[in-house]
C-alpha cells in the first residue's frame, strides 16, 4: 500500500463530470512487420499481460478516505481482470483520418472508473488512408489517469510495452509472484492518517529551509521585477467553463527541420520552436473569427524535476513554466525570437528558486480542502470571474529515437490527448519519437468546433517558419 503524493492526488480533486484528469495517447501502427503480417487482438492483450510486472499502475487501484480526511492510496487489486482494460473498436468505412480522430477523441471523453486500476487500452481497426499510415494499420489508445502517471513516466510506460525490434522478445518473470492485498480498515487508515498529521510540521519545516535561501538567491541574482513584468493575460474562447464533449486533431513534422530552424535564432530550441508554431496557428485561427487579443498568448509549459535516482518513477513530479507564444507578431522569425526570450527569462526565474521546491508545497494542501477548492471553482463558475493564470498548455515529451514495435507491428507515431478543466480549454501534447515529433492538440467541442482548421494552421505556420529560415 502507497500512499498518493499531493501533487497526484490533486488530479482526483480536479474531476468533474466535464473534467476528467487522465492522459491518453493514440498510437499507429504497422502490422506489416509481425510475423504473418498480421496481429490478432489476443496478441495485444498477450503482449500487456507478460508486462504487468513491469508497470505499477496496471495492477493497483485507488483506496480513498472517508470525507478526505488524507490523501488517498494505491493498493494492489486482488481482483485485477486484464480483459477489463483491452477493448477492441472497429472504425465503419471509410475509416480515415477525421473519423480516426472523433474516435479517439469521443473514447478520451469518459471518465475511468475508480474501482478499477485507472487505465483502459482500447485497439482500433478498420483504418484506412491515414497520412504517412499504410491501409491494414491499427491504432492503440492507452488512457491512464494522471495520478498515476505524468509526461516522463508515461514516455517511459510506452518503451515498457514496446520491444525494440520486430521479434517479439521473453519477459522475465518477476522475482517473487505478484499477490493483491486487501483493501485497508477504517482504523488503520485513520492510524495512517494520524501519523502523517503528526509528521506535517517536520516536513513542512524542511521544505521553509530550502525556501527561504532560495528566495534570497532569486533576489541577489535575478532582476525580479523585470522577469515578472507582464501584462494582463487575455482571455480567449479557450478560458471558459468546458463541456464533456471533446476533439482531438495533430500534425506530424521532421525533427530535422525542427533542429534547421532553431538554429536561425541563437540559443533557440526545438521547444521554442514548437512554441512558435502553435502561437502561430493560434493567431490565425483567432484572427480568423476576429478574436484575437492585442495582448500574447501565454502557454504553460509542464517541467520534469525528475532526479536521476527518480528517473523511471511512476507518478507526478513536474513542476511549470509559462512563456508568450508571441501571437500578437505576424512574422515567423519574430516570433520565435520573441518565444525564446520569453522561455529564457522564465527559465531563469524558475532556476533561481528551484523548480523541485515549486512542487514541494503541494504536498501540504490538505485533502479536504484541495478537494472542497475544486468543487467550488467548479461550482460557482471561477473561470468566468477570474482572469487566466494562462491560454493553453504545452506539453513536450521526449519519446525514444528508435523504432519500437508491438506484437511485431511497428509503432509509426503517436499524438497525444490531454485533460482539461474550466478555464484551460486547450492543450497541445507534443511527442517526439523516432525522427518525427507531433504536435496535436484536445479541446472542448463547444469551443473547437473546426478542429481540422486549427491542425491545417499548424501545417502553414511549420511552412511559414521553415521557408523563412531557409
């Protein structure tokens, strides 16, 4: 039994029934490789049971408290059933991209049940005429809840199922066999509980200690009111109260030309480029339904403060940045100079104190409290009466540089959904795998109704910033 940290644990608040805090990814893949050419849905299902060792979220299930008195737990679900959690869709002709995509966005609209381990694989087939994608492919959508996982240790969940070539390789078997436990008594949560009441102030007393040196660094170091300056962050379609429905869209680029064009803005990276691209898109989506703010977009960028002992943990451990996305300046090169400023004075405001330290405070926000805040956020309609902290986020995983396979079928790409929650109506994943990187994005039907407009945006801004650098 494993007590959720604050910070995961902050992901079950946030639920809604309009808001549902899981990630999913939508993989294609190539069953030209396996053997035979084909693979059979039992092949999938056979290909996660051989792993599950390997993955703690697949087996454990939530045990949360009475009136959130504390965070809750995982434990190990004796009554785990594989056949749950692998599900299999056929798309109706023709099959293609659009559908693939209403399909995937319809299977991320529903919440995970909480009396279950909070994943869900679904296979779909029937594909046909999906860019860089040959006819007999499949796609794979992996839901997981973001309390069990975030960007880092989702990357790391896809090489878990993955092999590195197209024979399917033997898992070891674990040292000791997997046993469940039974689901804890009231009294000895409340023992629990009672402990770690007791030592709160301990912990919250290290943390102050890194605090205050910190604070005094970012003082003698950094200009903080230049860093902080910033006007107003507007308030776009996209900060408004969500609905259930969402849609999902992406584009596929070269990470070679991603490298070509950051170099054209010194100190530049493929992030601030990715930036750009979307800030971008954004312009002439809202310039397109003349809603476009004086003012810059901002984004919020997600940032692993993973330790190198912690690297292939499960769970959360991100801090956050934010950075214009420079949508108030039409042209390309402009704009990724003004992106990369933006990323590297926010950088440096967030080395100074520390982005570990940033995290660390989540984890005394009392249970009962963090959950009654969402409530009423939601409830009282805050989004509507409050200014956004920021626009949209973005999210950039790094993912392996080399063909991973399952079953045998080469995994060709993968796109990314996202939560959301009033407020934050738009979120870009972006995955990197393999020489290509993708850039798609999720939001609520109501407030992205054409989402082929936006990825077609996408693919103009890529051109406009590629051409410019030539």
């Amino acid at each position: 039994m494993q007590q959720l940290s604050g910070q995961d644990a902050s992901f079950l608040y946030f639920e809604t029934p309009n808001t549902h805090m899981h990630i999913t990814s939508m993989a294609l893949y190539d069953q030209s490789t396996a053997p035979n050419k084909r693979v059979r849905f039992r092949d999938l299902t056979d290909n996660i049971r051989k792993r599950l060792h390997l993955a703690k979220c697949f087996r454990r299930r939530l045990v949360e408290l009475p009136l959130a008195v504390d965070h809750p737990y995982w434990i190990e679900d004796k009554d785990f059933d594989l056949e749950y959690h692998v599900r299999h869709v056929a798309l109706p002709p023709p099959g293609d991209w659009a559908q693939l995509c209403k399909q995937s966005a319809r299977l991320h609209s529903f919440p995970l049940n909480r009396t279950h381990p909070l994943w869900e694989m679904t296979v779909i087939s029937g594909l046909k005429d999906i860019p860089h994608t040959p006819d007999g492919a499949f796609a794979v959508l992996l839901k997981v809840h973001h309390a069990a996982i975030d960007g880092a240790s989702g990357a790391a969940l896809t090489e878990v199922i993955h092999d590195t070539s197209a024979k399917v390789r033997g898992i070891p078997l674990p040292d000791t066999p997997w046993a469940g436990e039974n689901e804890p008594s009231v009294i000895e949560l409340g023992m629990r509980t009672l402990n770690n009441n007791l030592a709160q102030p301990l912990r919250f007393a290290e943390v102050l200690s890194r605090t205050v040196p910190a604070m005094q660094r970012a003082a003698q170091s950094l200009n903080i009111s230049e860093l902080t300056q910033r006007t107003a962050i507007p308030k776009t379609r996209f900060n408004a109260p969500v609905t259930a429905h969402r849609i999902m869209d992406g584009r596929e680029y070269s990470l070679a030309d991603m490298r070509s064009m950051k170099k054209a803005v010194e100190g530049a990276t493929i992030n601030d480029v990715v930036l750009s691209v979307v800030g971008g898109a954004l312009r002439k989506y809202l310039t397109r339904l003349d809603e476009l703010p004086d003012a810059s977009l901002v984004a919020m960028a997600p940032i692993n403060v993973r330790t190198e002992s912690e690297a292939n943990t499960e769970g959360n451990k991100v801090a956050a940045m934010t950075a214009d996305l420079a949508t108030h300046l039409d042209d390309p090169v402009a704009r990724l100079v003004a992106v990369r400023e933006a990323t590297h004075r926010s950088k440096l405001l967030t080395n100074a104190i520390g982005a570990r330290l940033m995290t660390d405070y989540s984890q005394f926000v009392p249970a009962q409290l963090a959950s009654l805040a969402a409530r009423l956020y939601t409830t009282y309609g805050m989004s509507e009466r409050t200014a956004p902290p920021f626009n949209c986020v973005v999210t950039n995983v790094p993912g392996p540089q080399r063909p991973l396979y399952m079953s045998g079928a080469r995994l060709i790409s993968t796109y990314g959904l996202g939560p959301l929650f009033d407020g934050m109506g738009l979120i870009f994943p972006v995955f990197s795998y393999n020489g290509n990187i993708t850039i798609a994005f999720t939001s609520c039907r109501e407030m992205l109704p054409d989402p082929k407009t936006l990825a077609d945006f996408l693919d103009e801004t890529f051109d406009e910033l590629r051409a410019a650098v030539a």
